[in-house]
C-alpha cells in the first residue's frame, strides 16, 4: 500500500525524466541530511543531540522513498528485457502488460504493437507459404497429366497399333482422380452398335468373368445409352443426386462414383471413356473431368487415324515392292470379272502362284534378298499375261492372276509357262537354296465357284495340298 502510495504522490508526470529527477534530489538531501549530522556546525538544527533520532529516520525515510522510485522505474525495464528475450526466442503470443503513461510505458506499447506486426507477418508468410505449397503441387500435377497426355500423343504420331493406344490411354485413366476402374465404349464397325471393347483396373477380370462385355448397350436406353447422344462429360460424384439409372450403372460395374466422356471427333461418336472408383463422399475435381475430356479426345484422333488408315488402304491398288495390284483391289476386281462374265457367258479363271521353300530361303539369305526375288518374279508375271489379264500379289510370298475370258485349259497353259520361266531364271543358281521354283493352282467360274470368295477359298486349299505333295507344279 505504501508502494502504491508514494507513486500516486510523487510519480504523477508523465515523464521518466521528472521520476530520476525526482529519486535524485530525494537521495541529494538525504545526504545533505546526513552531513549535517556528522558536521554539526554546517547547520543550528543538527546542534542538538535531541534532534539526533529524528534526523536519522529522515534520512532514513528519505532514502527509502528514493528506492522506491528507483524500483519503480527498474522493475518494468527488467519485465520488458525479458519480455523482450520471450518474444525474440519466437513467442509471439507473449504480450507485455505495462499499466504506465510514462517512456516505460510507452516502450512497452511499442514492444506490443511491434510484437503484433511480426506476428501478422509470420502468418502471412505462413499462408502465402501454404498457398505456394499448393500451387506446387497443382504445377506438379499438371506436369504429371502433360506428361501422360503427351505420351499417348507420341503413341499416335508413330503410327502405332490401335489395341495399344487404346490400352495406354485407359491405364492413363487409373493414375488421376484415384480411380480404380478403365472402361472403353466402343462403336463395332460391322454392326454400328456400341460394346463395351476393353477394361482395366482391379475389378476388370471380376466384370469380364460376369459377362459384363456382352451387355448391349442402347442408344438412348439406360445412363451409357443417354451419354452417347448428349456428348458431354458427365460427372457422377457425391454432388449429383442419385437415380435409379446411376445405381444400376454403379451396380453394374461395382463402383460409386464416375466420370463419362464422350469420344467424339467431327461430329462423329466413336464410344465412351469411363472412369470410376469406390470412394465414399468422392468429389471430381474441374481438373480432372477436365483431363478425363482430353483423353477421350486423344482415343477419338486415334479411331479416326485408324479409319482413315485402313480407308487409305482400300483405296491403294498396287503393291508398293512389286508394283502388281495387291490383295484387296485383285478381290474387288475378280468380283467384277466374274460378274462380267456370267452377263456375258463367258468364263473366268484365277490363278494362285506360291515359291517353293521361300521360308527357307529368305531365313538363309535375307530380307533384302527375299525382296530382289519378289521383284524378278512380279517382273516374269507382267512379261507373261496380256493386257487384259491382271497380276497381283496376293500375299508375302503369294501372287495371283485374273484371266478373263479364259478357261482353265487355256489358264494351265498361261500358268505353266510363268512356272516354267521362274524355274529358268534361278535354275543357274550356284547354290541349291536359290534354286527358287513355283506352285500355281487353277480354279474357274463357275465351275469351281460363283463368287470371288468362293474361288479364292478353294485355291487356298488347292495350294496348300499341291506344295505339300512337293511343288513346282500347276494343279486344277
């Protein structure tokens, strides 16, 4: 109480100033005090011993209300420095409480409001350091998804076989999104319906075993019949409301959330990409559908590619090595021929030519000269037909002659004489396994067939059995 007491009486300034002033002169005139006892002759009023106790507890008084006010103005530096070392080990939660209006005082506001600062900077790094984590880390993702992208970009820019495209890019599925099952929808180019063409994931042998590829899937009817027609992307998640359409479509592939996308190119549907997986309170993210799209979109380049291959392969008539017609154009127009000559009743022959033990001899000798020999042989075939005649080759080591107008008496002759020309041509050959000869075989319409299936059905087997019973010959 007498602390608080001297303080109000002597300590009312604001000023730390005034306070030391006010410390000093009180110990000033306590020594003054103080001398004038020891000296008595400075002063009347210490001559008396009388006066001795009462100088003495002045003095005494005096000094004690200048501790005070010294104390007063020591404790809160004390407070504050170590205040000061709390908040600089990193405790930004301490807070200095310093009830004064004086320097004091005001150094411990400042403290605080600086304390306060720096505790809003650290959380501000601390949220920007938060939100840079979670800009890497999408960066990273993003990285991870052009990475995948570009490689089944690659794929397709070499060419390479559908089946493994298609393979590629459903694995890709399983690497985003946390998803656990691949599905590809795909449109049969014989039929036009839409099956379901490949499966990947944990489950995929559990759903191949259950006969899942056999569902038929309907334009319009059920949820993949709807996606097909609205080609969108269609996201089933924690945020769309249930269906009777989505339970059967989750029951049916043993998932509870998915994403659909369409595989559409030009206006053309091709089939439906499918992601799923078993998450409970599974949200897809924009990213994600987003990449989901892109791969759809990277399947319909390679259907398309696809197509337009094998539509550029029906278009090709010749045989880029020999330079005869190839397989599909010797089909098209022995179809034709024969048509020609029921309208005209005339017949029409075909002739199928094998080398004998050319396995053999491209194994010994190479590719390089495997070709050298096709290329001599499709130059014998031209130099033996007439115009009208046309020569192919039908296969690696097979080629074929269209006769129209001939029958087979006079096909055998025309057949005979190619035999007869290859056998001379390598007969002079040092080495026996270049000593290449021929099998050929004659079929006519429509003796032997109607059609041009027909007839290259039973000239295959006619083949097969003449080489078998030792070649270099023509049978019919």
């Amino acid at each position: 109480m007498a602390k608080i007491y001297f303080k109000k009486l002597f300590l009312s300034s604001k000023k730390l100033r005034t306070e030391l002033q006010i410390a000093f002169g009180l110990i000033v005139v306590a020594i003054l005090v103080f001398l004038g006892y020891l000296f008595p002759g400075i002063a009347s009023f210490f001559e008396p011993k009388m006066w001795l106790h009462i100088a003495v507890l002045i003095a005494l008084f005096i000094v004690i209300i200048g501790f005070l006010i010294i104390l007063q103005i020591v404790e809160p530096i004390i407070k504050i420095s170590n205040e000061a070392k709390l908040i600089a080990d990193g405790n930004l939660e301490r807070e200095i409480e310093m009830a004064r209006e004086d320097e004091i005082g005001e150094l411990g506001l400042a403290l605080n409001q600086m304390t306060r600062r720096i505790k809003d900077n650290v959380d501000e790094l601390q949220k920007y350091s938060k939100q840079t984590e979670s800009i890497n880390i999408e960066i990273n993702r993003r990285v991870v998804i052009l990475a995948s992208l570009v490689e089944i970009s690659n794929l397709i820019a070499q060419n390479a076989e559908l089946q493994l495209i298609l393979k590629a890019a459903a694995d890709k599925c399983l690497e985003f999104g946390n998803m656990t099952l691949g599905v590809l929808v795909l449109k049969d180019r014989a039929s036009g319906d839409f099956k379901i063409h490949l499966l990947t994931g944990n489950k995929s042998e559990q759903l191949m075993q259950q006969g899942i590829k056999d569902i038929p899937i309907r334009l319009g009817k059920g949820l993949l019949g709807k996606a097909i027609l609205k080609q969108n992307v269609i996201v089933l998640d924690q945020n769309v409301p249930s269906s009777e359409e989505i339970e059967e479509f989750n029951r049916l592939f043993g998932i509870s959330n998915a994403v659909i996308a369409p595989i559409t190119s030009k206006g053309n549907v091709f089939g439906l990409l499918i992601a799923g997986n078993e998450i409970d309170n599974f949200i897809c993210a924009p990213t994600e559908k987003e990449v989901f799209g892109l791969l759809a979109k990277q399947i319909a380049i390679a259907v398309n590619n696809d197509m337009l291959i094998r539509e550029i392969e029906k278009l090709e008539v010749t045989d880029h090595l020999t330079g005869l017609f190839n397989n599909t154009f010797t089909r098209k127009r022995l179809t034709e021929e024969i048509k020609r000559a029921s309208n005209s009743q005339q017949p029409c022959s075909f002739v199928l030519i094998a080398l004998d033990r050319f396995d053999e001899f491209h194994k010994a000798f190479g590719h390089i000269s495997a070709e050298s020999i096709l290329i001599k042989v499709a130059s014998i075939l031209k130099e033996s037909i007439s115009p009208t005649d046309k020569a192919a080759r039908f296969g690696d080591h097979e080629f074929a002659v269209i006769l129209p107008g001939k029958n087979k008496k006079e096909s055998i002759k025309v057949a005979d004489d190619i035999r007869k020309r290859i056998e001379q041509t390598f007969l002079n050959e040092e080495d026996p396994r270049r000593k290449l000869t021929c099998t050929g075989v004659i079929t006519e319409n429509p003796i032997d067939g109607v059609t041009a299936d027909e007839l290259i059905l039973k000239s295959g087997v006619l083949l097969a059995e003449t080489m078998h019973q030792g070649g270099n010959r023509i049978a019919h």
